[in-house]
C-alpha cells in the first residue's frame, strides 16, 4: 500500500513519514478509527514504508521486490492475525488456518470492513474472534528472525476482538517485543479492548475523511459526475468504505430510502394494517440488513435536526434524500430527538441479542408515532 493510494488524511501521513525516517515508531501502534476512514490502509502504508529500500520523503518506491510483496500481501515479515470463527478445538483456531481466504479477501481491498470479512467466510451468525491459540503463533513468530534482514510487522485487524484470556497472554510480548518488532493493532473501538492492551500502545487516531478528499477520490477512482460524488461524500460521511457498499448496492440504497419514508409516514399516521405489514417485512430480513435498515434512519434523524438548526449546508443528504427531508424534518425537533436516537439505538442493541425482529419493529413502530406527535 502507498501512502498516496490512502485517501487523505494528509497531515497524518507527512507525520508517519517523518517518525518512520527518523526511527521513531513505537514498536506498538494502535490505528483507531472507522474501517472506511482508512486506519488498515494507514497501518499497510507504513509497514511498506518502513521496509522500502528506496523510499523518498514522500512515499515507497512501489517498484522494488519488498513493495510487490507487501502489495500482495506475500512478504515474508508481515503477519495477521484477524477474528475467524471456531471450527473445533477453541485453542486450535488461528488466523493461518485462514490464510488463503483472508488473501482471496484482502487484496484489493485496503479498506475491508468486519461486514465484508463475514460475508466472505459465509460466517453469518458465528462467533468470530481472536481464540486464545493466537497468542503463541504470535508470539512464536514475533521471536524469531526477520526473513529480509528489516522490521517484523504483526498486525492485528479488528483487535476489539482478542478474547480476554488472548489479549492477557499478548501482554508480554507487546510490552518487551524482540528487536525489530513492530506491532501495528488496527481497530474501529476501542471501549471492548483492555485498558492493559491500550497502554502498552501508541495510539493513532485516524479521523473521518474530510469531504473535499472524499469527494475527489470518488470522482477520480468511480469515473462519477461531481454531483455524485458529492451526493455519495455527504451521505458517506467521511467513510471510503460505505461509498463502496454504496456504489456496490446502489439500487439498495434507493430501496433503503424508500422503506424509510414509508415507515415513516405509517408510523406519523399509526396505520396499523401497514405497520404489521413493515414490521413483518423489516423484521423477516436478514440481521444484516435489519441493522442496516436502522443505521441510516439513525443516520436520517441526525441530518433532520442539523437542517433544523440552519445548517443546511452541513445536513448530509443527497438530493433524493433531500426531497423527503424538507418535509419531514420539522417532525425531528429538540423535543423528541434525544428519544427518537435512543430508541432506535435500543432496538439495534436488541437485534444484536437477537431477539424477534418483528415484534422489535412493531414496537419501535408504536413508540416512534408517539415522538412524532410530541410538540417541540
């Protein structure tokens, strides 16, 4: 991975950079921040960055036998560790039982998400983490000698998924690595991670990219207008890889809006034969998509009420969205918006523990009518 191929983020680069000329990265890092923000990407670039013979102040040369390695991901010093599902003995489970899936899936794709990684291994409903195995495959091979003579890298994607009795067992190994071990942890929270994980790293906070970026990476990479590009940026909200879910679903994303007006309107008018026909409707999709469904009327309500205080040139709508918004954005007020958040957040948190879509929906429905009648 180059750096310029890592969209924007700028200021984040030229500092990397500067700390990776000068020897100064940690021997542990943790890149936190949102899967389409790029902290995967970042941690790639720098490891190639790093490892380049005859990188410039501003990049790696990509030319060179040790970039078309890490570009396939093949080289010799790099090793993931990443969540997969149980397939007997817990203990036994490593991520090298899934190398030649994770390489299928990773390469071509520096901004992966958790999402993506489960539809590939068709793990849908499986408990994917880091078993406690993986502990000693690192830290066996964090011990030995570098292949190429440079760095070792280990990285760890999604590390808000080391089990506790891994996490413990990592403990020693990140705090005195061996010489020339770098430990690049990427995750999207960190509020599952242990407090003893966390202060054994350097964290790099990687932020939302910024719209101008987005939208110019979108334009340039999808061959898209500048008015869907833009469209895409602001619903995107800084996030590459919701743009791709986007571009790879448009017609679902159309859909998506569609079923949200209609809840909508049912639940404003508390149309009961409509509302048993969505709940039955939403409620039967698949988890996936009931989750989905409920993140963008999260992402709906919160655009409401940024255009009701003024700032309509900050509301994140595209121009069909738009259109939906003028109307029914004066239903989303300080009076009930707090609520509204709240109880779409608690059906999301129920359907994690999987409890009844439909009867999830139907509730959610019947309390929704209610804020939307409640006066500012």
């Amino acid at each position: 991975m180059l750096f310029r191929d890592v969209i924007g983020q700028e200021e984040l680069k030229s500092g990397l950079r500067e700390r990776a000329r000068q020897g100064m990265i940690p021997h542990a890092n943790l890149f936190l921040g949102e899967e389409g923000s790029g902290p995967f990407a970042l941690a790639m670039a720098l490891a190639q960055y790093m490892s380049c013979p005859h990188r410039t102040d501003d990049d790696s040369c990509g030319e060179c036998d040790s970039c078309k390695k890490f570009a396939s991901f093949q080289h010799p010093d790099m090793h993931f560790t990443y969540p997969i599902y149980t397939k007997g003995d817990v203990s036994k489970n490593v991520s090298t039982s899934f190398n030649e899936e994770w390489r299928n899936f990773i390469i071509g794709k520096p901004y992966p998400t958790f999402t993506s990684w489960i539809e590939h291994l068709d793990a849908a409903g499986k408990n994917m983490e880091v078993f406690v195995g993986e502990a000693e495959v690192i830290s066996r091979n964090m011990a030995l000698r570098s292949y190429e003579g440079g760095y070792k890298f280990q990285v760890i994607w999604l590390a808000e998924y080391l089990r506790q009795e891994t996490a413990n067992k990592l403990l020693k190994t990140i705090e005195e690595p061996t010489k020339g071990t770098i430990f690049l942890l990427v995750a999207s929270s960190s509020d599952r991670m242990l407090s003893t994980i966390l202060s054994r790293t350097q964290l790099i906070k990687v932020n939302a990219i910024a719209d101008e970026d987005l939208t110019g990476a979108i334009q340039q990479r999808h061959s898209l207008d500048p008015q869907q590009a833009r469209d895409l940026s602001q619903f995107a909200e800084g996030d590459y890889a919701k743009v791709l879910a986007m571009l790879n679903n448009a017609e679902g994303q159309k859909e998506l809006l569609g079923q949200f007006t209609s809840w909508m309107r049912a639940c404003y008018k508390r149309d009961a034969s409509e509302l048993v026909n969505m709940a039955a409707a939403l409620g039967g999709a698949a988890k996936q998509s009931q989750r989905q469904f409920l993140s963008y009327a999260l992402h709906f309500v919160r655009q409401c009420i940024v255009n009701n205080y003024g700032q309509t040139d900050l509301a994140r709508f595209t121009s069909e969205e738009g259109a939906f918004a003028s109307k029914f954005a004066p239903f989303i007020h300080h009076g009930n918006v707090l609520r509204i958040t709240e109880l779409l957040n608690e059906a999301m948190s129920d359907l994690f523990r999987n409890a009844n879509g439909k009867m999830v929906f139907m509730d959610l429905s019947l309390r929704l009518h209610h804020e939307l009648h409640r006066p500012q």
